[in-house]
C-alpha cells in the first residue's frame, strides 16, 4: 500500500490508529513525525489514567512536546 501511495507521488499520510498500527509505523521507521492528541480518559471500573506523556518520550528518535 504504502509502495503504491508512494508511485503516486504521495509524501504525506495521516494514520489513525490504535497500539498495534501506530505501533507498526514506528517500529518500521515510517514515521518521521508524530502528533499525538490525547483525552483525558479514565479506564476501567476505578477509573484508572495513564501517562502517555512518558511512554512518548521513550521514543527517542522524537522531540516530544507537550501543550
């Protein structure tokens, strides 16, 4: 798909997705920039949060900014 977009011409692509494709895109290099945008969302019966902001730090190929 991506080779196909690519004869296209096309050079920018938004992916929308869940753990498994963002995932795939960064573990394959195929993301030079990321923009994150993340609710405040509680989950499960306690209402439990979690830091998005560390785990994207994490990656260090990124800049991580945070508004």
């Amino acid at each position: 798909m991506l080779s196909a977009l690519g004869d296209m011409q096309i050079q920018s692509l938004m992916v929308e997705g869940g753990a498994r494709i963002i995932s795939s895109f960064l573990h394959s290099g195929l993301a030079d920039s990321l923009i994150i945008t993340v609710c405040p969302t509680m989950v499960g019966e306690e209402g439990v949060g979690y830091n998005v902001k560390e785990q994207v730090r994490s990656i260090k190929r990124f800049k991580a900014s945070f508004f």
